[in-house]
C-alpha cells in the first residue's frame, strides 16, 4: 500500500543545520526537503509549524526480555518499543547475550523475542567466554549477521565477567573484524570485595549497593580498558558512563587523540543516588543499576562533558523491571536485579535538561541522541538524518508543550518509573516509524511485527587511520639486534 506523508512548515533540525522546510514522505522514506512542497488531496499533511521536525531518537544501549539475575526484564520488544516510539525514539540497538557461551544461539533466541517488534532495531553482542568456537563465531556474527560491536563486561563476576586475558584476545578480534569494542567498565574483583565489605558492615539494604561500588571501581576500569585498547590500536566504546572518574579518563584519552567514545545515560544524567536512601524499600530498589547513579554533581559533570563533546551520545540503558521482581533483594541488595527504566524518557529529558537550559543547541540535540549514533554503528544516513533517501523515522516535538512522568501513564509494563513526578518542557506530539504516523494526540497506533532488523556493517569511520597508525607503529620499532652465539 502507498502511503504518503506531507510534514508542512516546520523547523527541520539535522546533526549540523536547520531550516524551516516541508519533508515529504512515501513509502516508508523521505522523498524530499525542501520549503514549499507542493502535493494532491490523497497525502495525509500534518502541520509542524512552530515545531522542531527531527530524525527518531536511537538508543544505543537497551535490554528488552532479558535473563538477568534471577527475573526477566519486565519490558519485552513489543512492550518497550511501544514505550520507546511514545517518547519519540524509533530505533534501539539491544545487547545479544550468548547462550551457554554460544554467540549463535543467543543470536537465534534474540531473533525469535524481537519478532513482535514493532519499530526497528539493531544488536550488539556481548562477550562472556574466550575459545576458539567464540573467536570464529565472531567472524559469522560479523560478517553474515549484520552485527558491527561487541560488549566486553568487565563486572558481574561469575556470570558475564571477563578477565583482561579476555579482553585483549577479543580487543584483538574486534579489531581484525573492523568490529567496535565496548566495555561495561567496572572492576569486578573490586565491587565484589566492596559488597563482602558492606555485608561484613550490615548494610543490606539498596544503599548498599551504591556504597559497595563507588566511583574509583567504575574509573579503574573505564582507565584499565582505554590503556589496553591503546596498546592494541583499536577504537573504544565506553557503555553507560556514570561517574566524573570515567568520564575524565575518556576525556584524557581523547585529548591524546585516542579514538575512545563515551555514553552517558539518561539516568545517571539527571538523578543523583539520594533515592537509594528512601525508607521505603522499593522505592530504594528501583534506583539500583550499574554502574551505580552517584552522588549528586556527577550528574551535572557528565551534562557538562556532553555539551563540551567529551562524550558523544546518551543512552538509556533501558532495563526494567517491576515492584515484584526488585523484592528479589528485600534482604540483601546483591539480589535486586540491576537496572532501570528511560526508553521512554529519554528525548524528553535530555531536551528539557540540555537544550530547555541551553547548554546544547537543537542541532547538538539530534546529534547525541540519534546521529552520532548512527555514524558510529555505520547507519548514517540512513538512519540519524531528515533528508531525501532516509529510513522516514521522524518527530515533531513542540518546544512549548510540556511533558509529565509518571509510571501512572508511561508505556512501559513497569509498575515504578525512576523519573517519576518530573515536568518539563518540550514535548513530542508526533513520531513517526517507518513513514507511519504511530504517536499523534497522545495515542499509540503500533503493530507487533512492522518493525525491522536493521543490519550494521563493519569498517565505520572510526577505523580510518588504524591501520596507518599500526604501520607507523612497526616501522618505529628499533631493529632487533642480530646476536651471535659465541664459539670456542
Ligand atoms: O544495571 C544494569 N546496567 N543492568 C543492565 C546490564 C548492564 O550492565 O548493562
Ligand atoms: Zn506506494
Ligand atoms: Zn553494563
Ligand atoms: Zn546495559
């Protein structure tokens, strides 16, 4: 079926320009950008005027039905992605984990749970053994499955940890690959040392878990993991990066000319670790995550490193789960399951916290929450951009509309929201997915199964120059020294 699509009059926002302009969409891609767009009575028009007309948010970092310490994620692909659309995001990219080590076979189990997706999205996968199956089934994920990253956790220990053995031989693959390494960056040994310390203390409670590892264990490794990545000349990517500690070693590093990307997300963002003192314990427990939300000032540092390009793009790191599963650790916070809720949330409160309080421009806006997401996962531009070619993932969001949070109407299946209670200004009243209006006047029209696998290619721009850097590398060494064995 054809359906068209005339957005008249609005402010059309890219990475790097805006213009007052009509966008005209047909079959699920934008046709053309240009003012004045003439069209016949059979296009359904919809009025931007006074409106920012912006690509989809994507979310680089979520987990929908995901195992994860003894629940499963409360949203699924249907349920998160309908969360997702609502607050104007439109694509997301969510972590493979293997099975029984097998890259394959969590890559068939995510391919039969993201059936019923209804807006599209990407993988990455995740890491968590080393052998020579796991090395060649990374070639296979790569080079026929349409996945371009690979998540190394260096926390969790005894699940989905790694050690820097690992690290380095799969550093090493991604890197022969044209593959993005990233790092879930904490020091496993030490937050496992810091929750023996909090137990010996009698702290059970969701406070505990903040105490158990603090900054210092989050910026050893975020340090330890931009050193070896710098010994093997491969880019970085640095997954929710929650503390001042992190985000100065990416900083540093950067500053050095390092190629080294750091995520903020949403809630380490806006929230400070004030919740996971609350008396009441599940409101303590909706806060626990990891790396842990920090004290406050955190927050405020990682928004000025965004605004100051020391971090690149915000995440959510989308991983929900309600009332009843987070009761998991009513005695001891070891057990609550780790993670938080955002895919909804997200365009709403980077727009209110960053751009409603001018520390980043509209374009700036669309470049951290969808282009250079995009560019980095080797999609742009397709995705990431209003131009004519382009996938017709599309918002209207009106800078003086206002939103409100609460778990009473958000989309996600969650019975909690750790943003809940907050206003703001700048609302989306319009997304649009795959050239179907699916988010107008408050209301949802979404369908499970319209939403596509959107595969991502090797060799993106981050590698430019690798190569180069590895010649010039081989070319400095001294020459060895020919010895002789001595005769007699
Ligand atoms: O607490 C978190 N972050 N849960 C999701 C898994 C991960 O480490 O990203
Ligand atoms: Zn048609
Ligand atoms: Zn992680
Ligand atoms: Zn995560």
């Amino acid at each position: 079926s054809s359906t068209k699509l005339l957005i008249k009059g609005g402010t059309v926002v890219n990475a790097h320009e805006m213009e007052v302009a009509d966008v005209y969409v047909e079959d699920g891609i934008i046709v053309a950008v240009r003012p004045n767009i003439k069209v016949g009575d059979d296009v359904t028009v919809l009025d931007a005027t006074g409106k920012y007309v912006m690509p989809g948010g994507i979310d680089p970092h979520t987990h929908l039905a995901f195992e994860f310490m003894d629940s499963e994620t409360i949203d699924d692909f249907f349920s998160g992605q309908a969360a997702a659309l609502a607050g104007g995001t439109t694509m997301h990219i969510d972590f493979v984990i293997p099975v029984n080590g097998s890259l394959l076979s969590g890559l068939e189990a995510y391919e039969k749970k993201s059936k019923k997706s209804c807006m599209d999205y990407g993988f990455h996968m995740a890491i968590t053994k080393w052998d020579e199956v796991v090395s060649k089934e990374m070639e296979i994920i790569v080079n026929e499955k349409g996945i371009n990253s690979f998540k190394f956790f260096m926390a969790y220990k005894g699940s989905l940890m790694i050690n820097d053995e690992l690290l380095l031989q799969g550093f090493k693959k991604c890197k022969s690959l044209g593959a993005l390494a990233m790092v879930h960056a904490e020091n496993g040994d030490a937050a496992y040392e810091g929750q023996r310390r909090m137990i010996e203390l009698g702290i059970t409670g969701p406070e505990g878990h903040a105490l158990s590892r603090p900054p210092v264990v989050e910026g050893e490794a975020t340090a330890r993991a931009i050193k070896l990545a710098s010994f093997m000349n491969t880019p970085l990517y640095v997954v929710h990066v929650m503390s001042i500690d992190a985000m100065e070693e990416i900083s540093k590093a950067r500053k050095s000319g390092q190629k080294v990307i750091g995520e903020p997300v949403v809630s380490g963002l806006v929230l400070n670790d004030s919740g996971l003192w609350d008396p009441d314990f599940i409101t303590a427990a909706k806060y626990v995550m990891s790396p842990p939300i920090r004290a406050a000032g955190h927050g405020k540092a990682l928004q000025a490193a965004l605004s100051m390009g020391a971090l690149q793009l915000v995440g959510t790191d989308h991983c929900s789960f309600n009332s009843t599963q987070k009761a998991l650790g009513i005695d001891d916070f070891q057990k609550i399951p780790n993670g938080v809720n955002g895919i909804e949330e997200r365009m709403h409160l980077v727009w209110d916290t960053m751009v409603e309080s001018g520390q980043i421009s509209v374009t700036d806006y669309v470049r951290v929450t969808s282009t250079e997401c995009a560019r980095i996962f080797n999609i742009y531009p397709r995705k990431g951009a209003i131009r004519a070619g382009s996938d017709a993932d599309i918002i209207i969001l009106n800078p003086n509309s206002s939103f409100e949070i609460s778990a009473k109407s958000h989309h996600s299946r969650s019975d909690t929201n750790v943003f809940e209670g907050w206003r703001g200004k700048g609302k989306v009243e319009v997304t649009i997915s795959g050239g179907r209006v699916v988010w107008l006047n408050d209301e949802l029209k979404v369908f499970p199964g319209s939403g596509k696998y959107v595969e991502m290619r090797p060799f993106s721009y981050l590698f430019n120059g690798i190569g180069k850097a590895d010649e010039r590398y081989l070319s400095s060494l001294k020459a060895p020294v020919k010895r002789f064995r001595a005769t007699t």
